[in-house]
DNA sequence: GTCTATAGAGAGATAGAC
DNA sequence: GTCTATCTCTCTATAGAC
C-alpha cells in the first residue's frame, strides 16, 4: 500500500457500505481489493465497529465542510439549495450508491451505539442548515412558495434521501432528477425584484 | 403451528426484513421466534431467494389492494393524498419497519433478478396510482399549488420513502410527520367553492 | 504493517428418518 | 411437515512469526 493505507481503506469501506449495506460488505471484500489479508485490516481497525465509527466521523466532518463551501460560494437561498440538490446528485454516483446516512439508517440493528448516536447528530445538523436556507429564503424571496422554514427542512431531507433510495432501486439517476425537479423549479438563483412570486 | 405455518413464515419475515433488512435476518431468525427447526423452513421456501420473491409478491398484492380502497373510500385528490400519508405512517410501525420496497432496495446486491425487477413493477405501480390523484387534483382542485402532477408525484414517492428512512433512522414517528407536514397541509379533504388557493 | 494459521460462530442448504 | 445430522462456506476476530 502507498503511503496512507488507513485512508485508501476508509474510502472503499465507504463506498462499499453505501452500495451494498453494512450488513453487505466484510473484511474479506476490502481485503480482497487490496490484494491484502484480513488480518492486515483488523490491524488498521481492530473490530467492525471501529471501522464504521471512524466511516461516520470523517462523513460527517467532509459533509459540514461541503455545507459551509456552499454557503460560501452561493449568496442566495435559490443557489444554496439548488447546490445542495446538486451535492446529493452527485453522491448518488450515478445511481451505484446511496448517502452513508441512508445506508447506516437501513441497517440500524446491526451498529453500536456510539454510530447511532453519531446517525441522528449527523441529521440534526443538516436538518439545521437546511432550515437556515429556507429562513434566508423568507427574506431574499429566492424559493416560491415558501412559508415553514422548519417543516420544510424535514420536507426537504426526506426528499433527497428518498431519492437517492428511489435512484439506487433501479440504478437509474434520472428517478433522482425527476424527484428532484418540483424543488429545483422553485429555486432562484439570483435576486430579482424582491417580492414574492406566489 | 397453526393451520397456515407458510403464512405466519410470511408475516415475521416480513417484519423482520422491514425492521433489520434483507441481509440482517436469517432462518434461524425465523425458526428460533418459532420454535421449530430452520430445516422445517426450507420446507415451505427452499432458499431464501424464494422467501423474498414471495415477500415483494404478496407485499404488491396487498398495497395494490390499499390504494384500490383509498380511492373507493375518498372521492377528493386531497382525501386520498391525506389517506396515502397516513398509509405509509401506519406501515412504519412507530418507527420499527420501513416499507418492503425501501428494505429491498438497501440491499439490492442481495436480491434475484426476480425480486430486482418485481421491486420496479411495484415503483411504477405507486407512481401510477399517486399521479392519477394528483390529475384529479387539478380538476377537483382539492390539492394546492399543484402544476406538473407527473414531477409531484415522483416528489411526493421520495418523501413518503425518505420520511420512512428519517423515522426509522432515530425510532422517532414524530420525524415522519415532520416530513409529512407540508403535503398534508396541502391536501383538503372536501371540495370547496373550486378556486385555487394560491 | 503485513503475514500464516486458526478459532468459533453463524450463514444457507441438503439428506434421510419419522 | 417437522425432525436430526451434517455439509460447506463465510463471517469477525485473535495469536504470534517476520
């Protein structure tokens, strides 16, 4: 291995996970692809849970930079959502996998505690920058339509990872756009005259 | 066992499956909560592709026959999206189970072709049924703010199913019903003087 | 840090008695 | 229709050599 096998392991860990399951992949599949032995594996992460801990920790810190760069590189409300939309676009990998999130969520008896706990703050803190789009969205009036910031935040989660599951059923990445199409529709990207359009 | 030991097979298997997915349980699973031998449940489904193929079978049938009672019991597009809603909010189990369709399609790499295939017929299925009801919201104008019923009801698919994942995720109904909020409060139950509210 | 070797448990599945 | 017994494979995990 190069110079950073821990990593090299932790990023098809991940991808495995979101394509097949945490109760679809072993260290027999990782070992397998890197031409090691399992045992060189339980040396870089001694159990299975290790392994998943450390696979939710670096998603979650990756996936809070992502939110912040989009924050940055986008002004409006309209043009962070539709970023958003656009990030969970992308992590879907044309289909072939669904957000860490998603595939943990489903697999919910087999993790510890320690990556359950880790599950819902994960979600509480995208649910949290959600919410704070869809409040900025109330006063730049770059989303139509727009009333319940909070309710819409939940509203909104559920769609993307509903579309990422609807996506991944069929390998199909056009069922994620079609999903996707009504909440984009309703983005501006930038500000107009500034009153609302419904 | 009862008169029908296949059927009561059926039934913890389904539960089981939607509580911890397809790679999480096992016949042992099955025979243990029986008391009776995993040899016994071969005998009713020689391998476990063909346990699932008759989960999603039995599965389809019997939403197939829900939807078909929504639309003989409510006349209005709102009353039956409502209906809908409260159909996937039943079939969460308080947050223990997801739907079959969501449960198989986290664990696809597990699945025969039969089930993968039979897994689309039942997305088409539900997109059908949802897209006719929001056509008849356009005439009966009993949904709000509704234009393209075709993108809203992939939308709407993808909440029900993400809402499922999100309740599941934290065993908390009440993140269901949060995600669900919106499309409620969209739908009327009864048909009013027929102007569009927005 | 990777290896060989192995333990111990559990998986899906089958043969044949009752 | 259920049983005992067994097969083969894979899983997670550990001990100890190099």
């Amino acid at each position: 291995m190069g110079s950073d096998t821990k990593t090299a392991l932790l990023d098809l860990a991940e991808y495995t996970v979101r394509s097949r399951g945490f109760d679809g992949f072993s260290y027999a599949d990782l070992a397998n692809a890197f031409g090691i032995r399992k045992a060189s594996i339980h040396y870089h992460f001694p159990t299975k849970a290790n392994l998943s801990e450390a696979l939710i920790e670096r998603y979650q810190t990756r996936f809070q930079c992502r939110l912040t760069d989009i924050a940055s590189a986008n002004a409006t409300a309209g043009a962070r959502l539709r970023a958003l939309v656009a990030l969970y676009r992308e992590a879907l990998h044309e289909g072939q996998t669904v957000c860490l999130c998603v595939a943990f969520s489903s697999s919910r008896e087999s993790l510890s505690e320690t990556v359950i706990s880790r599950l819902g703050m994960f979600r509480s803190m995208v649910l949290q920058w959600i919410t704070a789009v869809f409040e900025l969205g109330q006063t730049d009036n770059t989303i139509l339509a727009l009333h319940q910031p909070k309710q819409e935040a939940h509203a909104t989660l559920a769609m993307l990872e509903g579309a990422h599951i609807a996506a991944r059923a069929e390998q199909d990445i056009t069922l994620f756009d079609a999903a996707t199409f009504i909440l984009n529709a309703r983005c501006l990207v930038h500000t107009s005259s500034g009153h609302s359009t419904l």
